[in-house]
C-alpha cells in the first residue's frame, strides 16, 4: 500500500527557478582530502572568481562523516565552467595533498536543501517479505554494510597517510625557515662578507 511523503513544503515557479539559476552557478567538487575545510576551498579558487558559498555534502555512508566532496557556488556560470576546465586539463591539488580534486556542473539532486519541484510527488512503500523485490532489497542492505566496512578501513589508512604527509610538510617549512633565519643573521651581522674576502669573492650591497 503507497503513500504520498512530501518531504519540504513544495516551492513556487519561481523558487524552483531561482533554485535551477543557483545549480548552474555550482560546480560539484570531490576527491578531497578530509583535512581541506571551507577556508581552504575558497582560498583556492578565488582564482577562477568570487567564491559565494561552499557546501559539503555530509558523508552518509561511512561511520565518520568527513565531507570528501562539496557544491561551490561561484558568481555565474562562466566561472564554474572556468573551474571545470582548469581543473579537468590538468592535475589541481587543493591544500597541498597529492590528490587531484575532480569537477563537474552540479546536479539538482546534489543538493539536500533543494525545494520540491511544483506538482511533483514522492510515493513509498513497506517492501515485505513475499514481494519480488524483496530479496533484491535486502541484497542492498548487506552490501552497504561490507561497503561500510570497507570504506571506513580505506578512510582510516588515507587519515594517517595525510596526517604524515602533513607532518612532513610542517617540518619542511620549520626546516627552510630556520635557514633563511641563518642566512638573514650572517648577513646583518656582517659574517658574509669577512667570509667573501676570505674566499676572494665579490658580494653586491643587494
């Protein structure tokens, strides 16, 4: 036996366009490393435009919900298509982890705030034990689980191999400061240049 959900109060025309003007404004984002948040987002492609919004699509599926994709809203669609074409001509990390991110236009169904469209119903219904897709459905559900499982030990291992990345990264910069901090002292203190006429060398003023 159906039943008609309605999930969201249904939108008018033209809340449903303004909705659609807003998708074709959005490129869909994934591939992203669990440590990249908003800021990091934006701050990489204000390159391509004005950044209006950064949404991640909560993760549904593994038992932590580390957004791995997001909807970017840019000013017009020229900007998305921009974004797209950059980012699929060429490999684009986004902040600094050796993953490419990958780009499409987004879709209406991406987005969980979307109105529902005018006229347009959903229908459910209970699935039992006696109906043909029964066992089709509960196929389904086992191989969620497995995939779950699966998922959850995948993004375990990508955690721990960005968190030593990110490690490296860290003291790899504490180390090139440290000889710039070295390089700045010997020349303020005036140890270049005892040791440039030691070697016979010419240092310029600059």
């Amino acid at each position: 036996m159906g039943f008609h959900l309605p999930l969201h109060m249904e939108a008018s025309e033209a809340q449903y366009a303004e909705f659609e003007e807003k998708v074709q404004r959005t490129v869909y984002i994934d591939n992203l490393s669990p440590q990249v948040n908003e800021s990091i987002v934006t701050q990489a492609l204000d390159q391509f435009g004005n950044v209006k919004s950064v949404q991640f699509i909560p993760n549904y599926l593994e038992s932590k919900n580390i957004p791995q994709c997001a909807l970017i809203e840019m000013e017009n669609q020229t900007q998305v298509n921009a974004v797209i074409s950059d980012i699929t001509q060429k490999p684009f990390m986004i902040g600094g982890m050796p993953r490419p991110v990958r780009a499409r236009k987004a879709k209406t169904e991406m987005f969980d705030d979307r109105p529902v469209k005018p006229g347009r119903t959903i229908q459910c219904r209970w699935v039992e034990p006696n109906d043909p897709d029964f066992e089709v459905a509960k196929k389904l559900k086992e191989l969620a689980k497995i995939h779950a499982v699966e998922a959850e030990y995948v993004l375990k291992k990508q955690l721990e191999d960005e968190e030593k990345l990110e490690k490296l990264h860290e003291e790899s910069l504490k180390a090139a400061h440290k000889k710039y901090k070295m390089v700045d002292s010997v020349i303020a203190d005036g140890t270049i240049r005892q040791l440039s006429r030691g070697y016979h060398l010419n240092v310029g003023d600059d």
